[in-house]
C-alpha cells in the first residue's frame, strides 16, 4: 500500500524489492546493490533490468498489487519504472493498480492484445438491491425499504459514502437511521471530513478554486466551466480532468459532466 512517502523512485524500488523478498530472500540483491551505489535517475534503467530479471527467474505465476496509486502516479520515475515492467511481458506477472484516479501508463498495448481489463467507478457502483444487501449482509443494520432508495438515490451507489452512513448509523435505532439519511448532504459532519481531507485536499489550490466556482452549474462543460470559473477553456478542460480523475465530478454526455450530489452540497 502505497502513500506519499513512497513518492520517491527510491524508495519505491526498494519496497518492490521488500515485497519480493516475501516470497524468495534473494529476491532483488542485484537491484539494491545498484540503488545503494548510485541512487541517481542515471541508474535508474539499470536497476529496473535487474528488477526484471528477478522476476523471471522466479517462474511462476505472480501477481503485484499497488494500492492507493494515486499517491505516487505523478511522479515520472515511478511511471518510467512501471512502463518498463509492463513492455518488459515478464511471463506470469499480473499488474493489479488501485487507485482514485485514472494512471497514467502505457496501456494501449496491451488493450489492443485483450491483455488489460478496468473496473472504473460504474462498475463499482451500488445499484438499490445492492445498497439494501450490503447494510443487511455486510453492515447488520437492515434498512427500511424508503431509506434504501433515498440512501442509494442521494449516494448514486458511492461505495465510500455508504460506508461513512453506516458508521454514523450504528448506534441509531431504525427510524434515527431512516432520518439521518433523509438530511444527509454534503455537509453532513462524516461526509463532509471525508470530502474535505481526502478527496479535496489532494487537488492542487487551481483545481480546488476552479470546482468550487463551477459547483454552481447543474451541467458541466468546458465553455460554460471557462465562464463561471473565469478561465480559458484549454484551463476548463485540464480542470474538468482533474476533477473527474479524483471522482468528483461524472460524465452526461459526450463532453457534459456533472458534479456528484453529495459533492456539489459540500461545494
């Protein structure tokens, strides 16, 4: 699981080589000998060839999952490190990414080989019946028919959303829970500490200052988000894409998009 202090091609080399040594002691000896003689970008392709290597010797089948992406995505070195393993068609090796934004890696290869598969936030959505089942099933806390519908209507199925309904709800009897949820907004005590520390804070001042001028509008689309936010449309659309890679706002149409609603009431 990755954070930001793993921005650092360094030290995310040396955590890839941790997690190989789960599985074989030896694993990455080449590849930290070099990172210790020279932690410069120079060595980097070196260090990656010998990072390969160690995985094909390996020989089977393996499967490498980076959680919380996001947090390292931007920096060059890490992707340059990432696109070198997937052109590399290491035998076995899986690549599973987890992340609140779409990465930014050499995938049309591999999508044009059936090689690549997306859940993205449609797919992970819950639909009503869903909703209904994850509070009874999963959370114990069976909901009236009406909060269900009004829960997934005002939640549109965001996973983490349900979840901060339900730790808010867990000491509320039936008819308290089916209250909450009919004043649940954004600005909701659980929700809006949610929004605010890890979804927006991770925007740039830019972006955050361009979607909160532009949660106005019911549709969002580049000319008129150039308008509200007093911004060219070349600096709407770089926005708009921000926005929609960390999940706030979501496709209408072709080129429309509009802000989630528990988002829009926290803006």
């Amino acid at each position: 699981r990755l954070d930001a202090a793993d921005a650092d091609w360094v030290s995310f080399i040396a955590h890839l080589v941790a997690a190989g040594r789960e599985h074989d002691e030896s694993f990455g000896e080449q590849a930290l000998n070099l990172l210790v003689a020279s932690e410069h970008a120079t060595a980097q392709d070196a260090i990656v060839r010998a990072l390969l290597a160690d995985l094909r010797r390996l020989g089977q089948r393996l499967l490498l999952v980076l959680d919380d992406f996001h947090e390292v995505d931007e920096v060059d070195e890490i992707r340059h490190t990432l696109n070198q393993i997937l052109a590399s068609e290491a035998p076995g090796l899986c690549l599973l990414l987890i992340s609140r934004r779409n990465p930014r890696l050499a995938s049309a290869r591999l999508k044009t080989q059936g090689e690549f598969a997306e859940l993205t936030r449609e797919d992970l959505r819950f639909e009503l019946a869903e909703t209904g089942r994850l509070f009874r099933d999963v959370y114990g806390h069976e909901l009236l028919s009406d909060s269900v519908a009004e829960l997934t209507q005002k939640t549109e199925g965001w996973a983490a959303s349900l979840a901060l309904v339900d730790a808010a709800t867990k000491q509320l009897s039936t008819n308290e829970t089916h209250m909450f949820i009919k004043a649940l907004s954004g600005t909701t005590d659980e929700v809006h500490d949610f929004l605010a520390e890890e979804v927006l804070a991770q925007l740039d001042v830019r972006t955050q200052d361009f979607i909160v001028r532009t949660s106005a509008l019911d549709i969002v689309d580049p000319e008129m988000a150039a308008v509200a936010a007093g911004v060219s449309v070349d600096q709407a659309t770089e926005c708009l894409i921000a926005a929609e890679r960390a999940g706030l706002v979501g496709r209408y149409g072709p080129r429309a998009q509009r802000f989630h609603p528990l988002v829009r009431d926290f803006l």
